[in-house]
C-alpha cells in the first residue's frame, strides 16, 4: 500500500520494539472506512475481451496471460472482504525480474509480469523494477504497525491533515498543545493508505508495487509521470494486470490513489476493467448480479 521505503521501514522496526512493551497497537475498535456503493459500473464493459483485438511486439505466451475467469485470480482482498490470518497463495514463485530485494509471486501472475516487463522494454521502457509483492499476513502485520506508529510519531502528517480535516486537528490536537495523534486516530489515519493484516492484495500474491530509479526508494504518486506509468496506463490490461486503486476511486477501494500498484486478474477480467473504467470492486459485483 503506502509509499513506503525499506530503508524506513527499517529505521522504525527497532523504535516499535522499544515501545512494544508499553504501546498496544492492535485497534481494539472499529475504525475501517465502508466501502460505497459500487453500482455505477458499466455493464456493457463486460465481455469485451471476446472481440478485442491483441497486439504485442514480442513473442509473447498467452496461455499465461490468460485465466478463464478463474476465481483464483479475482480473489478479492480489501478493507470488507479480509483473508484469513493462514491464507498462502497455491504456488508462490521467487521473482528473477529486477527487484529491490528477493521476493515471490504466484506463479502464473509471476510469468504474466516477465511478458509485460520484456514488452515494456521493446518499447524503450526499462527504468522500472519491483519493489513489493507477496507479503504474509505476519508481514501486513509489522508494516501496518509500522505507520500506525509513524502517525503517532510527533507532529501532523498530510495524511492526517487529509483523513481528520484541519478543523479537527486543531481543536482536538493543536489547541490543547498536543502534539501527536491518539492511538486510535493514528489508526484511522494508517488505514486511509496501509492494509490491516488480512485486508492486503499483497497477501494475494497476485499484485506488485513498481518503481523508477528517480523515485529515491520511496512509493509515491510521482511515478503518475514517468514513462513506465504511462506505459502501464495502455498496455497493462494485455498482460492481465489492473491499476488496483485508481484516482478518486477511495469510497469503492478503501484505498487511496496508487499509480504504481498493479493487480493481476487475467487478460479477460482486466480487459473488462480496462473498457469500463472499473475497480475490482465494480467488475465483481457486475458479474455477480449476471450470475
């Protein structure tokens, strides 16, 4: 989720061991956001794979782009719909693309991203690697925690600006000369952005976050003006892969803007996503009112 670096993740890691004995940071209310109504969807979107038509510059294997709609690859992972804490994908493979450090994907999903990669660079778009991909539930949990903490860290972040309003910080916060945010609006905050264990894609193995060489190790929405994104803009759903939480989608995703989180649901759902300018969210709930 977050545009989150490894470097801070690991400066952090040592001060959440220090608090851990006197800070609990499990949320013991309910603090997720709902997800709206998904029902503006385009229908007439679904089913445009049949007659789309497909070109690619290199010899690429169909076979691993496509899935016959196989629920497997539209498993779907958000702040209503949680995996279970001992979920593991079926056949997790460690990806041998440029990656920011050794990671694994779910195999099919691992072969559709070599192809996207090898066309991407046939046509001149190189700077770009993997920086984040299957990730445990064990994993979410330590990440999360991670941001939790850095929101109560001292001081009001964009993000707390953004999720508690001006108004709010002021009169709860900054007119009593506090600080830092309490531990449940840290919460609330960390989950405008950050996946609560179970409630991750990365769980999934079915999605990757990206990167360029001039984002400095860090996630942010700067990768919107890169040739990669741009790129990933018209061609990603010929390989399978979605834009998995677009901009002003938030009510429907739960998730902010991530122009450089990408989900793998297989050529055909994702050229319907694609046609139809859909989440997930929408493409299942279309279906699921079909069936």
């Amino acid at each position: 989720m977050k545009r989150n670096s490894a470097k801070f993740l690991i400066a952090v890691f040592a001060c959440i061991l220090l608090f851990s004995g006197c800070i609990n940071i499990q949320n013991e209310e309910e603090t997720t956001t709902p997800i709206g109504d998904v029902g503006n969807a385009n229908p007439s979107a679904i089913g445009s794979y049949k007659t789309m038509e497909y070109t690619y510059q290199t010899n690429v294997d169909i076979s691993c782009l496509t899935t016959h709609l196989d629920p497997t690859y539209l498993i779907l992972a958000n702040k209503t719909n949680a995996l279970s804490e001992d979920y593991v994908p079926a056949s997790l493979t460690t990806l041998t693309c440029e990656t920011t450090y050794s990671m694994k994907l779910e195999s099919r999903a691992a072969q559709a991203l070599y192809a996207m990669l090898a066309e991407m660079k046939a046509a001149g778009v190189s700077d770009i690697s993997v920086t984040s991909a299957y990730r445990s539930y064990e994993k979410q949990s330590e990440t999360y925690n991670l941001w939790v903490q850095q929101e109560m860290s001292g001081g009001f972040s964009q993000d707390a600006y953004r999720v508690l309003g001006q108004a709010y910080i002021k009169m709860n916060y900054l007119d009593k000369e506090i600080n830092r945010l309490s531990l449940a609006d840290a919460h609330k905050v960390a989950q405008s952005y950050s996946a609560q264990p179970g409630q991750s894609e990365h769980q999934t193995g079915l999605c990757v976050d990206f990167i360029t060489s001039g984002m400095n190790g860090e996630l942010t929405e700067a990768f919107e003006y890169t040739e990669a994104f741009a790129w990933l803009t018209e061609n990603a759903y010929k390989f399978g892969f979605i834009l998995r939480y677009p901009r002003d989608k938030q009510d429907i995703t739960g998730y902010t803007y991530e122009p450089w989180h990408y989900r793998f649901v297989g050529r055909e759902a994702a050229t319907d996503i694609y046609v139809g300018e859909m989440t997930l969210e929408q493409y299942l709930q279309l279906v699921n009112q079909e069936q």
